[in-house]
C-alpha cells in the first residue's frame, strides 16, 4: 500500500476526528462560560446572552408562531436550537482545524465575540463583566481547539534504517486520547461548579421567599359566590392554580431576587415625592386582596393565555398619590408610566387607567403564598383590564411617570399597541375540538370575560342556526372571567359550535377575525364535532 493510499484510507476517521475535537472544544467553552458566569451573573452566560438579543430580533409575527406551536416551552426550544447551531459550527471548525488550526481557533473566538457583545448590550446588562462568561469560554475553546488539532496533525517519522522503506505520517494517537479525555473530565466538572455557584447565588432569594409571610389584608377579597364554578367536567377550575396559571414572557432565566435586598424607586415626570421602598415597607402598607383574571396579549381566539387568581397587594394608585402623582384628567403631566424589570423589561401603562379607581395592585402573593418566582417574586403588577405587555410588569424595580410621546417602552418598539384594554372574548372549553359525543343533551360549556366591563350574555349557535342564549354562571367580580354553559340536543352527523359573549357596556364580541399583534385577537371561537 502507497503513502497517498495509506492516507487516504485514514481521512475518514481524522475528519471524524476534527469533528470531535470541535464538540470537546465547543463544550469546553460553554462549560468554563457557565463557570464565570455563576460568579459574575447566570444571566450573562452566553447561550442566555444570545438567546435574549434573538428573542429582542424575532418579529412579532415569528413569536406569534413560536407561542402558539410551542407554548410556554417556547424559550426551551430556543435554547436547544442555539445549542443545535453551535454544535454545528463546532463539527465544522474542528474539520476546518484540521488543516487551518489558527483559522479554526479564530472561529471559536469569533463565536465568543458575539457572546460578548450579545451580554453587554442586553437592557439588564451590568457593565463590561458581562462580557467575561463569553470571552473566558471562547479562549478556553480556541486553545482546546488548536490543542487537539495538533494532535492530529501528522508528525515526521523516524528515520527509517537503511534498506527499509519509509514510514508513513502518523498523527499522535496517545497525546490526542489524553488530551480529549482531560478536556472532557475538566469541562464537565467547570459546567457541574458553574451550576452550583448559580444555584448558590439564588438560594438567598429562594430563602428570602420561603421567609416571607403575607399579612392578613386589610381590604380581604369578598368570598367566591356560590355557583360561580360550574361542575362541569372540562370547564376551566374558576381559580387558576398557580402550577397551571399561563407564563409568558422574554425571559430565559428566571430572575431570582431577594427580597430583603430589593428596592423599587418611583421618580419622573409630575412626582413631587419620589419614593423607594424595600419589600417590607410594602409588606406594613394597607394592604388589598383581590379575585382578577390575566388575559396574554398573545391569545389566540380559544386560547389558553388567560387565567384567573386571588392577588394579594398595595394599591398602586394610593402610592402614586402619595408620591403627588395627577392623573392627566386632573392636569398631571404624565400620561404613561413605565415599569423598570430586573431583567430589563420595560411595559407601558396609562396613568389614567392606573387611578381610576379600579385595583390596579403591586402584588406580593397569588392564591393565598407568596408571588412564585416565575410569576415575578418579589413584586409584579396587575391592573384588571389592561392586557398584560401594558401592565403586567414582573420582578418590578422601577417605577417612571413620563409621556407617551416621549417614550416607547419593549413591545411598542416592536409594532404593539401603546394602549390595550382587553377585549370581549369567549372560549368554549367542552366539547373539545373534533370529538364524538353521543346524540342527545350534550352540555357545552367555557368561560367568558372582559375585565373591568363584566360579562353580561353568553350565546351558542350550532351551525347557521339562531343564537341562543347560555346559562351564565354567579359572577364574582366584574374583573374576573365568568363560567357558562349550554344544554345542546344534539343530532347525529357533524355540527359547529360558536360562542359570542356580551359585556356590560352592551360591545357583542365582534366576529371579525384579527391577529394578536398590536392589540389583541378578536373572532368568534368555535368547534367542530361529530355526534355519533
């Protein structure tokens, strides 16, 4: 066998090599970056970073479609797809290594650039430390890289004896195995420390919620009134546990905030005493409970976005007024207020609405504990009546009164309504899409709401026939969904079912079918089924 045959039989498995030596210096790099950012910040990792400035790109339309396919795993997909590219390049730079071992290195840093600058520009950014996860991963990639590359580069061989035929180049097989299996052992236990310094740096946070102890309110929320959760076997449970109330938001890691060291300022335009307040001062204010239904701007007609829950919290608009804050109406200058996240979020809300008598809270509990951290523990807002991106601000740090004109805050940058009061919508929960009841009393039945306004008339109609009034359950609040439910005789052969529901202005839920983006969705929801 020839030298050049020799290598040619050998090329499939060095390819297969740089292949893996790519893996081991993509994994090395992500594990050292997780190392450095459990000291300096979880979310300034670079598959966070990354992921953040994609989810701040991403047109509406896309999360749109990415919420509605993926739901509230949405943010898991995104990750595992980052990971899935960057496994890619690396198979690809290892191979590239190969022959170009400094060009190959170069892409490993190249990809922690961007890392870099990715963590640095995001809105809750902390200064240029952000930047060191991704730089200190991709150095430790890029030498890993160029390492294993020159194992496997074919080194000079002896010189043979006199009569004896040359010997081929050989790459260093024990040098690479060595290396390979050190770098493996090496990043795992960096990926195994980096976790348990992130969890160390929330167990303060997790020990400051399991401590906290919500007063009994002041102003308790009126007792469920009988007969407002129908006993219908999949009708949504009037009061959403907190394990099944809907999340959605933009962010990939959890914040987990202590509250002994959180602080929320409010300042800005027309505030005459600007305050900060610590968790505790608000834990000794009055404070107010209250049954209020959350509604997604991201529901679709049917959707599951909306749920309901008893809140426990400080009237937003007794802290404004003590701050000296006016609404507009009455000559305050500032028309909207901006809520600050510890993540960096920013939501838009009229202060008009705000201080207009309805129960816009900063809540501390939910069903009766304290806020669970991926309902925005310490403190979030809920304001009835008000989709979430223009109210629903979660792990609240800052409170700005400004105008409109003069700011866009997250979603409005992105093509979303500055304003938007939720919509009259209905959902039929039973009979579920495409089932086969049998023919006779069939019970249909969902939930209906528009907060703020209250539900005042739900109606079926099967096929094209006439509408026909529902049975309405006991209404708690005006801010709170209501159930419904409808005794259909139902006839053999496939059937459409529509809901329409009235709220207490007299708006019928309008039929025309509308995108989520800017303000809501709006349609008429229906089934369809087959009655065996």
């Amino acid at each position: 066998m020839t030298e050049n045959e020799t290598q040619r039989r050998i090329r499939p498995g060095l390819l297969a090599l740089g292949a893996l030596s790519g893996t081991l210096a993509g994994f090395a790099a992500l594990a050292v970056a997780e190392l450095v950012a459990g000291a300096v910040r979880p979310q300034a990792g670079p598959v966070v970073a990354v992921g953040g400035a994609a989810i701040d790109r991403t047109p509406a339309a896309v999360k749109d479609w990415a919420i509605r396919h993926f739901g509230t795993d949405d943010k898991l997909v995104l990750q595992l797809g980052i990971l899935a590219v960057l496994e890619i390049f690396a198979l690809l730079l290892g191979v590239v290594a190969l022959r170009f071992r400094r060009t190959g290195a170069a892409g490993v840093l190249l990809f922690g650039a961007v890392g870099a600058v990715a963590a640095t520009n995001r809105p809750d950014a902390t200064g240029v430390l952000d930047a060191l996860p991704s730089t200190a991963g991709a150095v430790a990639g890029a030498g890993l890289l160029y390492l294993l590359a020159g194992r496997l580069a074919p080194r000079a061989p002896d010189t043979p004896l006199p009569g004896t035929p040359p010997a081929a180049a050989e790459w260093d097989r024990r040098g690479f195995v060595i290396t390979a299996t050190a770098a493996a052992a090496a990043s795992a236990a960096a990926g195994v420390l980096g976790r348990s310094l992130s969890g160390s740096r929330a167990r303060s946070a997790v020990a400051s919620r399991r401590d906290t102890v919500l007063p009994a309110p002041s102003s308790p929320a009126r007792p469920v009134p009988k007969g407002s959760g129908l006993r219908i076997p999949g009708v949504s449970a009037f009061t959403t546990p907190n394990s099944d109330f809907y999340r959605v938001d933009t962010a990939l890691v959890v914040p987990k905030v202590d509250a002994t060291s959180w602080r929320l300022r409010i300042h800005g335009k027309g505030v005459r005493r600007p305050l900060t307040l610590s968790f505790q001062d608000l834990l000794r204010r009055e404070l107010v409970e209250r049954d209020i239904t959350l509604t997604c701007v991201s529901n679709e007609v049917g959707g599951p976005y909306v749920g309901n829950a008893r809140w426990i919290g400080v009237r937003l608009a007794d802290l404004l007024a003590e701050c000296g804050v006016e609404p507009p109406s009455k000559g305050g200058p500032a028309d909207q207020l901006v809520a600050r996240s510890v993540d960096g979020m920013t939501i838009g809300s009229p202060v008009e609405d705000l201080m207009d008598g309805r129960d816009a809270l900063l809540a501390l509990g939910m069903n009766g504990e304290p806020l669970p951290f991926t309902h925005g523990f310490p403190v979030r807002m809920v304001v009835p009546g008000l989709y979430g991106f223009v109210s629903a601000c979660k792990w609240i740090k800052d409170i700005e009164l400004t105008t409109f004109d003069s700011y866009d805050p997250y979603w409005v940058k992105r093509g979303w309504a500055r304003r938007a009061p939720i919509k009259t919508e209905s959902r039929i929960d039973t009979p579920k899409p495409f089932a086969r009841p049998k023919a006779g009393t069939v019970m249909v039945a969902g939930v209906a709401w528009a907060q703020h306004r209250g539900i005042d008339k739900v109606e079926i109609r099967v096929d094209d026939g006439p509408w026909q009034e529902a049975r309405l359950a006991a209404e708690d609040t005006a801010d709170t969904w209501r159930q419904w439910s409808f005794p259909w005789q139902a006839t053999k052969g496939g059937h459409t079912l529509t809901v329409r529901a009235t709220d207490r202005t007299g708006q019928v839920q309008t039929d025309r079918r509308t995108r989520t983006i800017p303000d809501g969705a709006s349609g008429w929801h229906s089934v369809v089924v087959t009655v065996d």
